[in-house]
C-alpha cells in the first residue's frame, strides 16, 4: 500500500477492524518511511446493480444518493450519523442478498421506510411524506393515525 503523505510502498498494518458484517475490512496502517498513519478500508468488489424508476429509466445504485434522501428525514433528530450509516448499509445488503442484479425503486422506498419506522418515527413520516407524495394534510394525518395504532 503507497503512504498517500511520501508516496513510499512499505507500510505496516497497526491495527484492523472487521465493519458491515464481514463485508469491509478497515485498516490503520503506518508508513515505514514517514512514520505518518493513515486508514484504508478494503471490501468486496460488487457487481453493478441497476435501480428502475418509476419511469421505466435505470440507473446505477448510488449509496450515497440513498444516504442524502434518510439525512434529509433525520434532520435535527436523535439519529446519530453511524445509525444512518449502519441503516443504508442494512437497505443495500438487503437489496444485494436477494441476489438480483436489478431492484425497483419503490423496494428500495420502502425498505427505508420500513428501517425508519422503527429508527425514528418522525423521521419515517417526513420521508413519507415525501415518497409517497402527499397531496393534501388528510393523507398526512391517515399516516399519523395509522402509525399510532400500529404503536
């Protein structure tokens, strides 16, 4: 591994972590040269998986772009950033351990709003909201109604 501070090809593994369920290695390494530490993380090479819009277009699934649309519902709420991490990362096994090489973008809508619903409920009714496009406060409160009775 080359030290990103002196370009030097030995480094030493201090210390290695295993993350995401045996699916990321995080490693913190220290340049034999420069003496400077750095982390690198290693992790299966995943084939491409495709995610259908509603219109029918597909698109490469963006982890991050999942990421955005759950810290946009969990805006100032008790949601800590390594349960958003750990939430996404729960969504995306999910999605490849069902095996498919395509996933419709309505699975992955509602496989937020199942997580969130039991992360937060405040955030599970913002992103509700917005997915399943409420049109006027009635829809709104019908959600509110239903999840307080499921509680």
């Amino acid at each position: 591994m080359k030290c990103p501070f002196c370009n030097h090809t030995d480094t030493k593994v201090i210390d290695s972590r295993v993350k995401n369920e045996g699916r990321i290695i995080r490693r913190r390494r220290e340049c034999l040269n420069c003496s400077k530490r750095f982390t690198t993380r290693e992790q299966i090479e995943q084939p491409l998986l495709l995610v259908i819009k509603s219109d029918g277009s597909r698109e490469p699934f963006n982890r991050d772009k999942l990421f955005a649309g759950i810290q946009i519902a969990c805006t100032k709420r008790p949601v800590s950033i390594d349960s958003l991490e750990n939430l996404v990362t729960t969504i995306e096994n999910e999605i490849r351990d069902s095996g498919r090489d395509e996933v419709d973008a309505h699975l992955i809508g509602e496989l937020v709003m199942r997580h969130l619903k039991t992360l937060d409920e405040i955030a599970y009714v913002r992103f509700a909201s917005v997915y399943r496009k409420f049109s006027d406060k009635e829809e709104f409160m019908n959600e509110l109604r239903e999840l307080k009775s499921a509680g």
